[in-house]
C-alpha cells in the first residue's frame, strides 16, 4: 500500500493513540498496540501515521449498509424480532485464514474501498428503513471506531440502540468512552480460544484480553452475547472448550447467551470440512455441563437448540428457524409461562417472522 491522500472525507485524526520519538506512535485502540513508524499502517491496515500523527483512513468509507434481523448477529436475548441498519468499513485487525468475510476484512493487501456516508446520513437512512438499532458488524468495527462512536451518538438522539459484533481486542480506554453509547454486543470467540489456533491462523499473540473486553463491558451496562466458531481438526478440543465456559461463567456469569457456530470452508482454509453437526452437539452438551444456561448452535437452521428453553423446567420458550422468531412463548415480564423462572431476555418480541422458502 502506497501513501494515502489525507485530503479525503473518510480520513480523519484518529482516537487512542501516543507519540514517541522520530514520528513513530502506538496505537492503544486494541490490544495489538501496534509501534506504526511515519509512514507505516498499523496490522488493520486502515491507521496510518504521517508525520507522527495517526490517522483512520475509512471513517465513513462503507462496505456495507443493510437491515439485517439481529439474530444474524447473532443476538437472541436482546430484542428479539428486531431489526438492525447494519454497517461496515474495509480492514480488520486480525487476519484469520478461514474468514467469511476476507473480501471485507483482508481488503488492505488490495487497497481500501467503499462508499462515503456521513453519521447523519447512517442514522436517516436507519430511521427511513424502519431499523431499530444500529449494528457495527461484517468486518471488526473496532477499527473504525471514530465512525461506529459518532454514529453511536447520533442514534441514541433518534432513540435507536446500538450493537456491535466484535473479536474482543478493543482496549479498556477505548471502550469506557464507546460503552456511553453502546447497548449489545456479540463477542466472538474462535476454536474455543485455544492460543495456538490464534497465533497460527489468526496472527494474534493471545484471546486472554477478550475476556477482560467481555468483564468491562458487563460492568459497564452492555449486555452481552458470546459466540464460539468450532473448526474441524483444529478448533474443537473438548478440554479447550471446558476452559473456556468455565472463564466465561466466572467473567460474564451462567446466563450469557453462548452459540457455538458451525464452520464452513472459506478464503485460506477451504480445504477443511464443515464442523460436523454431531460435534457441536457434543459440545454443547458439555457447555450445559460446565453450568452455562443458555446454550444455542449457530449455522444449523432447523435444529432444535436453535431454540430457547428454561432453564429451570425445560419448557420450550422461543422458538427459531435460522435468524427468524417464530414462535413466542414468554410472559409480558419475560418469565417463563410454565414454572415463573425469569429468563435473561432484554425487550418483548418486536415482531414475530416466518421465514418463506
């Protein structure tokens, strides 16, 4: 990548970040704390240092822009049946081999690309689109945290929530001014946070501080959901799978909304097989065993730990068909019908959907 023009609408001065000598900073948005020399982009490829002052280099620049249900997010417990004006930039600050979304996320060995929106304009077309929220997704919206905090802001005016999809690396200083205005968010997790995975396949040193990410923002109001990608061969040790709910019921508590998601061939990594569905099933159940009490499989539509269930008597609760609710079975104060067990859902059912086929 060669010299952007800092002329452009999208750049802007960025937030979290420190000089040091000969133009060189760090950046303290994430937990990479990349040294960037004058001249140098940091590992998301979108934060460039010109002259010893850090820039973004996609505020605005959208990749994206759709009304998606928030169960594609996925949040299940937050809102459920509501709709989201979904948003996202180029650039990520891991570089996982088996993304969905490489076009996306990886675009900064190709160039950065998109479309230019203003915060306003996100914020109308949200409203004009009838979206209930906004979410900060498709590529790791930590990176373009200047855009995602002041869009935040405006939507808030226009009483809309915000949710973010997120890998977790975001620093403690740049979520105690984000989490303001932010009110969900999923937090993802990949082969069941085992650290050589990370290393080898992502190009990240350690998933240790996502789990601080996950305590900050529980403490700070954000309700939070937590997904799991389970991948063949590599990522599906049951042990690591222990460990990791064991940190989460200590961190977040028993009741987080957890999905484990079922992998599929994608970019570097097309030549693994699609996470058996009896292997998520295996691991669920040992989820349920390590005290979690919400426990979905994601990528598999049609199966029934789609669903909700209580978790004191076993009744059927929410029913789901992929990202559609299509059965509601809750009290008006979320509590089971049949034992009274108030289950940890934020809002009523916005609007009940049968998906067509």
């Amino acid at each position: 990548m060669g010299r952007p023009d800092l002329s452009k609408p999208w750049v802007r001065t960025a937030k979290y970040w420190r000089r040091l000598g000969d133009n060189k900073v760090v950046c303290d948005l994430c937990y990479k704390r990349c040294p960037i020399s004058d001249g140098g982009y940091g590992a998301c490829g979108v934060r460039y240092n010109s002259g010893g002052t850090l820039y973004t280099l996609v505020y605005g620049l959208l990749t994206a822009a759709n009304l998606d249900p928030i169960e594609k997010k996925p949040l299940s417990h937050f809102h459920p049946g509501s709709l989201v004006f979904s948003i996202s930039t180029a650039g990520c600050n891991f570089m996982c081999m088996f993304c969905q979304n490489w076009t996306l996320s990886q675009s900064r060995r190709n160039g950065i690309f998109g479309d230019f929106m203003t915060p306003e304009e996100v914020v109308r077309e949200a409203v004009r689109e009838g979206a209930d929220g906004i979410s900060y997704t498709y590529n790791e919206p930590t990176i373009f945290y200047e855009f995602m905090i002041d869009t935040a802001a405006l939507a808030k005016k226009e009483n809309l929530f915000n949710t973010m999809v997120t890998n977790g690396y975001i620093t403690t200083e740049a979520l105690e001014e984000l989490t303001k205005f932010l009110d969900a968010a999923t937090v993802d997790f990949k082969a069941n946070a085992n650290k050589e995975f990370y290393r080898k396949f992502m190009g990240v040193p350690d998933p240790e501080p996502i789990y601080e990410t996950i305590n900050y923002m529980k403490k700070r109001g954000v309700f939070v959901e937590v997904t799991d990608l389970v991948v063949p061969k590599y990522g599906d040790s049951v042990e690591d799978l222990r460990k990791l709910v064991r940190k989460l019921v200590e961190v977040v508590g028993d009741d987080v909304p957890f999905h484990l998601l079922r992998f599929y061939p994608h970019y570097k990594m097309s030549y693994l097989p699609e996470t058996p569905i009896k292997t998520l099933e295996k691991l669920a159940e040992v989820a349920k065993s390590e005290g979690l009490k919400y426990v979905y499989l994601g990528n598999v539509p049609g199966h029934h730990m789609e669903n909700t269930y209580c978790p004191n008597c076993g009744e059927l609760l929410i029913r789901r068909y992929g990202f559609y609710v299509t059965e509601w079975r809750l009290t008006e104060s979320n509590k089971c019908p049949k034992c009274g067990y108030a289950v940890n859902v934020v809002g009523t059912l916005k609007r009940k959907s049968i998906p067509w086929f």
